[in-house]
C-alpha cells in the first residue's frame, strides 16, 4: 500500500511539488484527507492553510471519500453542440453512479466525451451511455 510518505519522497525533488503530490494521493487513496494535507505540508514546509488553499480552490479534488464511481461528463460548447444536453438526464436520472460536469476533455471532434477514471470515452450517444452507466 503506497504511504504519503511515499508519494511525497517521490516528488519531492521537483519543482513545485505539491500539485502533482496531491494528485497522486487523489489517486491512491480517492481523496485528499485532513490527515494527508497535515502530513503534506508538514513534509513540504507549507502551512496547512496553503495546503488547504490548493486542494480548496481545484474541484477535482476531494476532501472526502465518495463512494460512487464517477463519471464526469463534458459539458463545453463542443461536445454541447454534438447533442450533450441530451445525454444529462440519463446520466442523472440513476443513483449508483455520481455524475459531474467538466469543461472540455480534450475531445472535441469526438464528442460527447466523458471520463471514467483515467479513460476517456468518446462518441457517446444514449445507447453507450446507459451501457456505460450499467458497467460501473
């Protein structure tokens, strides 16, 4: 099982650590934990405060574990006018699975795109998405 300690002692040499620190530790453990921030900006030579700062301001970072997998849907002009909008009320309307906006995957001539962990799906239409949803 991968530590903090860890995380920390294998970007440590970098410039600027704490950005990808942190996203290792969304990834290892499923969210960024008071007791990791601590440890973090202990081991840094942050505040908690900035520590905070960081994972306060980016979305994509959680405080908290969600139980849920997550789909994330793209919600950007591309992928809105490729029939999106269309796609909301069927990601929505299941409980098993929480659904969040994002804003452009990089996917643009391929959409509707969505994110499932670190795989992006794209040419999602209400067919691949309910078979998506029932996958999860």
């Amino acid at each position: 099982m991968t530590s903090i300690a860890d995380i920390v002692a294998e970007h440590a040499h970098r410039e600027g650590p704490l950005l990808p620190i942190l996203h290792d530790v969304q990834k290892a453990f499923g969210y960024v934990s008071e007791d990791a921030m601590r440890d973090i900006a202990q081991a840094l030579n942050l505040t908690r405060a900035e520590v905070y700062g960081v994972v306060s301001f980016y979305h994509d970072f959680r405080k908290e574990a969600e139980a849920r997998p997550i789909l994330k849907l793209c919600r950007a002009e591309a992928c809105k006018a490729r029939g999106v909008d269309a796609l909301v009320p069927i990601a929505e309307n299941q409980s098993r699975v929480k659904v969040e906006a994002v804003y452009c995957l990089g996917m643009c001539s391929v959409g509707p795109a969505a994110l499932v962990g670190d795989q992006v799906i794209a040419r999602l239409d209400a067919t691949r998405l309910s078979s998506l949803l029932e996958a999860m």
